[in-house]
C-alpha cells in the first residue's frame, strides 16, 4: 500500500515458526501495536497461507522442525519480502543470497528492534517505547 499516511493496521505480517507458543506470541504483540497478522508452523502451511494472505511481510524462522527450513519458503516465495529469525548463529552470506530479505533476527526476538524494523521498512512513523 502505497501513501504518506500509512499505519500499522495497513501492514499484514505472516509469522511462521515450528514453535506454536513463538508464533503466537509475536503475533499477540505485533497485533497489540497494530499489525494484521496470521500463523503458520512449516514449510507447506506457510506457502499456502502466504499465497491466500498475500502479506507484506514474512517473519520466517529458519529451522522449522522435520528437516525443513525457512530458506525452502524464501525459495518457493522469491517476491515474497522475508526477515529471517533463529535461535542459531545466523548465516549472513546466506541471507543475502535471498532478494527477497530485509534481513535476519536473532531469537529470542526483541519486539522493539522488530517494530524498529518493520517501521523502517514500511517507513511507518516511529513510537517512542519507554
């Protein structure tokens, strides 16, 4: 969505993690400030829900459970814009072979650097957090 007057509600932001608790957690918060948002939990979920959602931003979690990888999503989604998350130490080689990454977050995630990045991405205005 295109405009100076963007807000947060504008935004949808799909969060795939294996870890449900994750999911919906940082789902509950990006709904607190705002967001629209949806949960998947691997790669075939997150495929299909991102085709029937069509969110602005993926937050893929690298290592999904069952050998499957949050780079397979990256892959079958190339226009899909994407921010990696994990909880291992993040390839950043690898990241940037993705066209589609604004980058990659270490987990756990710190809601206020993902917001600041999610506005700056968006050029959403910034809110003060105290």
């Amino acid at each position: 969505m295109a405009g100076k007057n963007k807000k947060a509600s504008d935004i949808k932001i799909g969060i795939v993690d294996d870890h449900v608790q994750t999911a919906v957690s940082l789902s509950q918060l990006l709904e607190y400030n705002g967001f629209k948002t949806f949960q998947a939990y691997d790669v075939k979920d997150a495929i299909a829900k991102t085709k029937k959602e069509k969110p602005d931003l993926l937050l893929l979690d690298i290592r999904l459970g069952n050998d499957e990888e949050g780079y397979d999503v990256a892959k079958q989604l190339p226009n899909q814009k994407v921010l990696f998350m994990s909880g291992f130490k993040i390839d950043d080689v690898k990241i940037k072979s993705f066209k589609n990454a604004i980058g990659a977050m270490e987990k756990p995630v710190d809601i206020r650097v993902l917001l600041k990045i999610i506005r700056k991405e968006f050029k959403l205005p910034e809110i003060v957090v105290s």
